[in-house]
C-alpha cells in the first residue's frame, strides 16, 4: 500500500514537474492572485474568465494552469479581505473578522503571512489525504442523503451562533435573518418564485457577492467616513505597521490553529455542498471556544486568521476527491474545472485513477506545486500589499467603491445587483450601530437554500415520516452533537447569569 | 417609558420587523403540511421565530442598562448609495467610462475634504486603471461610451 | 437663447457628432464592430462553454471579436429576454436552448418574449442526448423490467432530476406517462447533484443529461437502461432508444442554436448561417463538442422554425399534464 503511494506520487511528480509546467503553475497562480484581489472577481469569475487560455495546452498542463489560477485567487480573496474588508467568497467572510482588525493595529504583514503559512501547511496534508484515502472518503460523502445534510447545516448553524461576540439572542436572530435572505429566489421544489418582488433578476436568489459587498465593504467605508469626519486625510490604519513577518510567538500561537483547521477542513471538504465555508466557521468556533482568552477575538487575534484559512486551504483541497473520483463537482469552480478536464478529452470520474494515473496523480503533485508556489510568489508581495494601506483614506475609498461596483456588476451584468448592494450596504450600516454580527448571517445565507432544500427533499423521500432523521445514524449522530453545543453554550450563560445575580444581591 | 438598552432595543424591533415582513410576504405561497411543505412553510416558520425572539431582545432591552445609539452618518450614505445608483444606471446607459466619473466624482464628494483637482486627477486614473484592467485585461463586454 | 435650449443645443450636437462617429449597419461592411454572443446561463455551464467554443471560431471567420456576454437568471430567460429586446444589426446574437426557447415559453407563468415572433433562427450548432440510467440497486436490467417493477409498486420509486421544469424533470414524466408508471419526482439542484442522488441510491433512477451521467454508466457505477434520442448513442452501441424499447416517438434531447433578434438583415442572417454550419461541421469542432457530450448538429432556418413548433406542443403537454408551472 505504502510502495504504491510513493509509486504514485513519483510519477505525479514526474508529470508535474517540468519545466514548462511550473511555468504554467507560476503563471496561473501569479493572474490568479492578481484577479483575486479585484472585490467581487472570486474564483469561478477568474476560472470562467481564463478557461479559454487553456484551450490550446495540453491536459495536463491545461490543467495544472487552472488549479493555479483557482489557488491564486482564493488566497487574492483573503489578502482583499485583511487589508479592505472585503470577503471574495464565503469562507473569507470570517477570514475578514481577526484579519481585518489586525490590519487596523497595523499587524496586516503577520496577517497575510500566516494566511499563506496556514494554507500551505493544510495544502500539504490535504494532497497527503488526497493521496492515502482519497477514494474511500468519496464513497463516504455518496452516503449522505438529505436527511444527513439538513442535520449537518442545523449543527453548522448552531455553532455559528458561538461566533457572536454580542449576545446569543441578537446572533440567532442574525442566523434566521440570513435563512430567509437566502429564501429570495426560485424555490427549488416548487418553483416558485419568493420574496423577488417580481424583479425576474432576483430569479435565482441573491448572489454572495451582493450580500457580501454590501454588508462588510460599503458598510464599513460608511462607518470610517463617519468615524474620520474630523481627520479627512488619515488613512485606514489606527496604530503605526509593526513587522511584516510573524514572530516566534505568533508562528507558537498560530501552531495549534492551524493544526485543527486542517484537521476540520479536511473533514467537510469531503463533504458535497458548503464544505469551505463550514469548515472556516467551525474552525473559528473551535479556536474561540479553546481560547483562555476568547475576548481577544475580533480585535485581531492571530489564530483567527490562522485556523479559518487552514480550514478552507484544506477543504478545497478535499473537495478536489470528490470532483475527481466521483465526477461531482462540489460548487461552480469545481463544476468548471470540471468542464476544463472534459474540454481536454477526459471524463472525470472513478476510471480517471485507473485510465490517466498519469493525470490524476499528475493533478495531485500539482496541487502541491501549487500551493508551495503561492506561498513562495505571495510571502514577498505581502510588502507590496501593505503600501496599499499607506495610500490615504480620501483615495483609497472611491478606488474600493469603483472595484467594488465593477466586480458586482460583472457576476451578472446586472445593474439590479448594484441597486441591492447599496441596499445591503446600509443595512451593513445598522448592523453596525446596533452592535449586530453580520458573519452569522452570511453563513446562514449560504447554507438556508441547502437546508430548506434538503429538509423538504428528506420528507419527500420519506413520504412526510419525519423520523428519518433520528433513524438514520449519520443524521442523528449530527443531531446529538448539535444537542450537546446548545447546551454548552446555554449553560455557561445561565451560570454567568447566576453570578450577576448573586453579585447584584450582594452589592444591594 | 425610557428606553434603557438603545442598541438592543432597536435591534429587536428591527428584527421584529423583519419576522413581521417575511410572515406577511409569505402568505402568498402556499403553506402545504408538516410532512409536505409548501413553498410558504419554511420562511413562515422563519418569520414567525423571527418575530418571536426580536421581541423578547426588545423588551428585555427595556429592561436592562446599555449603550446608545451614535447617530448616522446621513452625507456619506446618501453619496455613496447616490455614487453607487450612477453607476448602475450609467453602465448600461451613457457606458462604462462615464458611469466611472460618475461614480468616482460621487462617492468622493461623500469625504471631508473635495478638491477639484486632486479628485479630478484620481478618477482620471482609476478610470484608466479599471479600463486597462476590466475591458482590456479581463475582456469585461461592457460597452466604453454611450455609442458603444 | 434661453439657458434650456443652449443646453438642447449642445445635447443635439453632441448626438449629431456621436450619430456620425456611428457606423452605419448594413451589410457592406458587417461586421463593423465587436459581435456581442448573449449566453443566457452563467459563465462555465454547458451551454456557455460550447458558446465559447464557437465564438472563438466564429471571431477568426467574421474579422471582428465575438464577446461572449453571460447574462445568466431565471432560467435563461433573463438574458434571452434581452436579446430579443436589442438592436438588429447582426451585433447581437444569442444561444437558444430548448430551455429558453421551448420549455421556459411553456413552464413559466409570463415570459416576456416569444421563442419564435421575436427571433430570427440560424441554425443549430449541437445537441445533447438524455440517458435514463438506474442505481445498480434496482432489480430491473432494461426498460421492459423497470417498467413492470414500477408498476408493481406504484409511489414508491423516486426519480432524481436537475431541478423542477428541467429537460431532466420533463423526458421521466413523458416516460411516466408513456408507460403508465407512478415515479416520484425528487428535484436537486442541478446535474451534478441528481447524480450524486443516483450514485448514492438516494433515487432509484434518473433521466440524465449524457455527459453528467456518462462517466458513470461506463465505469458501472450507474446502469444505463435506455438513451433519449431516436438513435443509439456512439458511446452506447448496447443501449437501446426508449422508442425501440416500446415508446414509439419518445425523443428528447437538449439543442443549442444561433439566433438573431427580429428584424436583422436578411444578407447578415445568411452569411452567419453559412460560416455556423462550417463551424460546427468542421471535424476538429465537432471532436471539441464529443468531449463535452455534445454532437454537432445543424439545419436551417425554417426547420429550426418548425422544431421550435413541435416541441412548444409536445412539451407544453407533458407540462401541463404534470402540472408544472413556474412564476
């Protein structure tokens, strides 16, 4: 079994590692995290947008391009994310909470550092895991039915609610604000249109980067033009740049982070449908919840940065099995990467492994390639990166108002698109003045669709026997352990609660 | 009355608010069963928790000390949004380059200071940083001026 | 001169200059400028990437970029919608589908264009077939014994499908009708999670489209019973047709065409059509649509015409019968 393995990987490495191909590598992770950087332009944009470049190379090559391209802009995502606020896709939604604030106490450097770090260390597993137990993992992810799915995003949502650095109320309410804003659009089972106000452009629901943009971009250059109206020229730092690098105590703090987000990531991944975006959650809350001190996060504390952006790293990494050995794509850039390979002349799918090894594990090398590339090209543009934040406020506002509107007028070419993010961008504004966790609700809007789908679909299945969720092991395994975090978040609130009261009778 | 927790309270109203809306907008669709829902069980149901717990958050805010809330920054938002409007509008009207102007000109009006030079300079150059970028980079089909 | 009219007299000039920088539209020199190709899916769909395909080619031949222009929604009426609206000059071409052109028209309540008022068809550049594949589970080797294991429960199997109104959803319940079966219909959201469904034996069948399910039925994960089109697939010599199988007349398959806004010149029609049909007739084009489960296919303009007609019939029955309606 060993012998194979290493047999395998030599023989990717083989195919990988030619001149020309790292040449490919460097090249589609150089564009892609240059696209990536542009707000709104994520990873499917980027693939979409350069697929045809890769028309004329061959398979291998062609496809070593593309995951270059897809690795570059998912890290252009997270860098756009920690220095402006702005999430590319919903897994650096909460990359945006400790990296944006450690932006602000002029710790941008150590934050981008220990992104790339992060990534590539989870990378790294992830293409180990890809290579030991890829296949038998993707049978496992076929088990899972609806029912499995509907108790998996109650357990995601549940611990969403750990995130909340306000009170748990106001977050749940959050959370079932951004179930029913992910309702707009057509129902699935019935077809059916919902809250769209009859726009036929709110047809297929409202898109990430819309809800995105407006709740963490517009919304935050709002709440700095308010808070700089006296300091026009000051730019977006508070405290002076300290390094660029992370030091010792970071790289220690960052260890364990990264270690259990590659470890949870690589879990979801497997796992069709929400896979990053669950993992980079639940990273966070596990970071938070193991914490001595779970106050320092959202004030830019590194592990925050750390463990979500291991988690992702490690879940596309995964997500990657099942596109490959099962033929399903897991999202839109999956789908696409997909169509590249069939474009090539190859049906992704069990028989790849056994047809092309030399593509496959091909593949596989090259998403290692990839991901060393991506740290050794990003590491020295984190300086660059940094000087962005050196430009003053007075220029860099528009600048990100004008990448923000091109990058949401081009996911559709819909000017409706910008009429809604203004809309969400106040709402953004509300949230915070009223001291609300948009977060929350963004990993709600992104799985709500999923989970209605899925209960629905479960009952549907089940002929309305709604049992089939506590008698089907993997669905109710879930269930307990959304249980047991209820009741570990409840009851140390009620404690706390006790204590107060029992403070305040004293004082009286 | 007096209104303890500000922040709280009106957060709950708002969500109140919300829950009363999607549960008013959802009787359009029917509500089918437990067992075979309808288009209109699950946002209902949302609705209805919604509505519920924005509630008790405002009450209990009634109850309870807490901060304020800082009043809004009206200019910025009207600039921004109004910024943002332009552009919507422009790129499919007047084309990608004057709905830029627009909305450089615009949003940058929503700052403290405006000098027209130093503004003029910066949208010239982020017009010409999005045109090499989008239309020419990228290939983004948006159409430059209002004859194409 | 009041401060208005200098401002008409400026705004008028302004258009008289902006009407002379203009090209004139007309033949002589079509194109003049860029071609814009409207796809009304989004960007790394099917449907987009055979679109790319022949734009690129279809650039080389007409001397001027063609710029593919995702305007995805609602089911590709969205973009297809604003085809139908733009100027008939031959710069403004669309891909229509059987989704847009056919079932859209049908399924939704309001659609606001008319598949064949508002269009000039070209011709068609390819097609994809639909294949009915069951998970190995299911006792039943062909269709004849599917037929009779869901006649001998009836509501009890599922079927999996890309989404309520998709090609998907419609050849199963023409095939439930057909044969006089009770499948239930289980909507995912798109092809590759109904086939996930089916793999995992979530659903017992699942009338796929060819290049999602595929892979699957040669690698033995999934076994094809029958193939939509009214002859055998290449891919499939075994596999029989639903028609041959007993359903005499069942045909579905999903095409993809050229069409025009109404109105465009008849000389730019003609000259798109004949580079087209060279497009997708040319064999390296027609290997590049293999790939992705596509073969080239092409007519002209009145027989596009009349395949639009008698599919607006036959799906607007099976439609109607299943009671699928769309707002």
């Amino acid at each position: 079994m060993e012998t194979d393995i290493i047999q395998n990987l030599a023989l990717g490495f083989s195919t990988a590692v030619s001149p020309i191909n790292l040449f490919y590598c460097f090249i589609g992770v150089l564009v892609g995290t240059l696209i990536g950087v542009l707000p709104g332009i994520g990873p499917v944009a980027a693939v979409a947008m350069l697929l045809p470049l890769t028309f004329n190379l061959d398979a291998v090559g062609a496809i070593i391009m593309l995951s270059g391209i897809y690795y570059g802009t998912q890290y252009g995502g997270s860098t756009t994310a920690i220095l402006v606020n702005l999430p590319g896709e919903s897994a650096s939604v909460v990359t945006c909470m400790d990296g944006y604030a450690m932006a602000r106490i002029g710790r941008a450097g150590p934050a981008l550092a220990i992104a790339a770090i992060g990534s590539f260390f989870a990378g790294t597993v992830g293409t180990i895991l890809v290579a030991l137990v890829g296949p038998p993992l993707a049978e496992i992810a076929l088990k899972f039915g609806a029912p499995e799915y509907f108790s998996l995003m109650v357990m995601a949502l549940i611990a969403a609610a750990v995130l909340a650095h306000g009170g748990m109320l106001k977050t749940i309410c959050m959370i079932v604000l951004g179930l029913l804003v992910g309702i707009v659009g057509t129902d699935v089972n019935s077809g059916m249109s919902r809250f769209t106000f009859g726009a036929s452009g709110l047809a297929d629901g409202l898109s990430f980067v819309v809800v995105a943009m407006g709740l963490f971009g517009f919304a935050e250059i709002l709440s700095n033009l308010q808070d700089k109206a006296d300091t026009a020229s000051r730019d977006i730092l508070n405290q002076k740049i300290t390094g660029l690098m992370p030091t010792a105590k970071d790289m220690k703090d960052s260890f364990g982070a990264i270690l259990r987000g590659t470890a949870i990531g690589a879990f979801f991944g497997t796992l069709p449908g929400g896979g990053p975006t669950i993992s980079a959650f639940s990273a966070y809350a596990v970071e938070k919840k193991m914490a001595k001190n779970p106050e320092n996060f959202g004030k830019g504390d590194i592990r925050g940065v750390a463990a979500p952006e291991s988690a992702n790293n490690a879940a596309v990494q995964c997500a990657f099995i099942t596109t490959l050995t099962l033929g399903i794509p897991h999202g839109a850039t999956m789908a696409l990467l997909l169509g590249a390979l069939t474009i090539q002349g190859i049906a992704p799918g069990p028989q790849v492994m056994t047809q092309r090894p030399d593509l496959f594990w091909g593949l596989i090398a090259s998403m290692w390639i990839g991901n060393a590339m991506l740290v050794i090209l990003n590491l020295p543009l984190v300086g660059l990166w940094i000087k962005l934040l050196k430009v003053p406020y007075r220029f860099l506002y528009p600048a990100i108002m004008v990448f923000m509107a091109i990058g949401v007028y081009s996911v559709n070419n819909l000017d409706l698109d910008i009429y809604m993010t203004i809309l969400f961008g106040i709402l953004g504004y509300i949230f915070m003045k009223l001291k609300c966790e948009p977060a929350p609700l963004i990993l709600a809007f992104v799985l709500g669709p999923l989970m209605e789908e899925n209960l629905r679909r479960a009952l549907l299945i089940s002929r309305g026997d709604p049992t089939v969720f506590i008698t089907r092991p993997i669905s109710a395994a879930f269930l307990v352990a959304t249980a047991l975090l209820l009741a570990f978040m409840i009851v140390p609130s009620f404690r706390k609660k006790r204590e107060e009261a029992v403070a305040e009778s004293a004082t009286l | 009355m007096k209104i303890k927790n500000q922040e709280d309270f009106w957060a709950g109203m708002m969500f109140a608010g919300f829950g009363a809306l999607a549960i008013w907008l959802s009787t359009d669709y029917p509500m089918g069963t437990a067992s075979r829902m309808g288009p209109g069980y699950f946002p209902t149901w949302l609705g209805a928790i919604m509505l519920l717990l924005g509630t008790i958050v405002a009450v209990m805010a009634l109850k309870t000390e807490g901060p304020k809330v800082t009043p809004f920054a009206w200019k910025p938002m009207i600039l921004l949004s109004a910024g943002f409007l332009a552009f919507g509008w422009g790129v499919d009207h007047i084309g990608f380059i004057p709905a830029l102007f627009l909305l450089s000109v615009i949003t940058a009006a929503a700052g403290q200071t405006f000098k027209v030079v130093e503004v003029l300079i910066m949208t010239v150059v982020l017009i010409a940083g999005a045109v090499g970028i989008f239309i020419y980079g990228i290939e983004l089909p948006f159409p430059l001026f209002w004859w194409r | 001169m009041s401060m208005n009219n200098k401002i008409a007299g400026v705004v008028a000039g302004a258009l008289l200059v902006a009407a002379g920088l203009m090209p004139a539209s007309g033949l002589a020199q079509y194109p003049t400028k860029p071609v814009r190709l409207i796809v009304a899916f989004p960007a790394g769909g099917s449907t987009d990437i055979i679109a790319r395909l022949v734009a690129q080619r279809l650039g080389e031949k007409l001397g001027q970029q063609v710029i593919v222009d995702n305007r995805g929604g609602a089911g590709g009426t969205i973009g297809t919608e604003i085809a139908a609206k733009a100027t008939p000059d031959g710069h403004t071409l669309t891909m229509g589908t059987t989704s847009t052109h056919v079932i859209a028209p049908a399924a939704y309540a309001k659609v606001n264009y008319d598949p064949v008022k508002d269009f000039e068809p070209i011709t068609l550049v390819a097609s994809t077939p639909y294949l009915l594949v069951l998970h190995p589970g299911v006792k039943a080797n062909n269709l004849k014994e599917f037929v009779a294991l869901a006649k001998s429960q009836p509501g009890k199997l599922n079927y999996a499908s890309a989404g309520t109104g998709s090609t998907t959803q419609l050849a199963m319940e023409m095939l439930n009708r057909a044969a006089g079966m009770d499948i239930v219909h289980i909507p995912y959201s798109g092809n590759g999670p109904a086939g996930a469904a089916a793999l995992g034996g979530q659903v017992q069948a699942l009338f796929g489209s060819m290049p999602a399910v595929l892979p699957h039925a040669q690698a033995g994960r999934l076994r094809p019973i029958a193939v939509g089109t009214s002859k055998r697939s290449p891919a499939l010599p075994n596999v029989p047709t639903v028609a041959e199988s007993g359903y005499p007349g069942f045909e579905v398959s999903l095409w993809l065409g050229f069409f025009a806004p109404k109105g465009t010149p008849k000389a730019v029609l003609s000259r798109l059509q004949k580079e087209l049909v060279a497009i997708a007739n040319s064999p390296d084009m027609a290997a590049q649509f293999e790939k992705n489960g596509a073969s080239a296919v092409t007519n002209t303009p009145a027989e596009m015409t009349a395949l639009m007609k008698t599919e607006l019939d036959k799906y607007g029955k099976v439609i109607k019968a299943a009671g699928i309606q769309l707002k």
